[in-house]
C-alpha cells in the first residue's frame, strides 16, 4: 500500500456520499492492521463554505469530491483492494489539511 493512494470506499452503504477513501498513513507503519484514510466526499464538493486548506478540492476519474480530513478514520488493510488513483502530487495540501486538524487554522 502506498500513502495518498486511492481505493473504492470498502463500505457500500457509504459510497452514495463518499465514493473513495485516500489512505494518508506513512509506509512506516504497514505492519499495522489498519490505514488511517480520509474520506473523498461527495457531500460539499460544490460548497463555498468550506475553508479550502481543511477541505481541498480533489478529481478522482473525472468527478470533483472534497477531501474531508477532518473525518478521517483508521480502516482495515485487508478493505483496502486496488488503488483506481494517487495523489501523491497533492502530498503537501494533504499534510496542510490534517496540520489544519491537528493545529488549527
């Protein structure tokens, strides 16, 4: 498993609203039976009050989903199947995201 990649929510009842999670756990820990993920989220995708740096804005194929950090969650590994994408070029507005959670604004 690779920090930022990005996996179909494991969780049908969840999909409507969040179709994927990103998992933001460093390598370092993959012996760990869980990935700490933040949820991809449908709901506020298109909301203006949602403060940029907690919330930025992502495109997972072809769709605008916001990445909650606020909500993210440890998940089991074994949930986690194929990566369908990375945002790994997006590493330091994920790190600014949970700095905002963890710090404040």
């Amino acid at each position: 498993m690779a920090q930022y990649d990005v996996y179909l929510n494991p969780l049908p009842n969840a999909r409507s609203s969040v179709p994927y999670v990103m998992d933001v756990q460093s390598a370092l820990l993959d012996q760990l039976p869980t990935r700490l993920v933040m949820p991809l989220s449908r709901v506020g995708s298109d909301s203006p009050r949602l403060p940029v740096n907690l919330c930025p804005a992502v495109y997972i194929e072809g769709e605008a989903l916001s990445l909650m950090a606020h909500q993210a969650a440890p998940l089991a590994a074994r949930l986690l199947k194929t990566p369908v994408a990375s945002l790994s070029h997006r590493a330091s507005e994920v790190a600014s995201a949970m700095d905002a959670v963890l710090s404040g604004f």
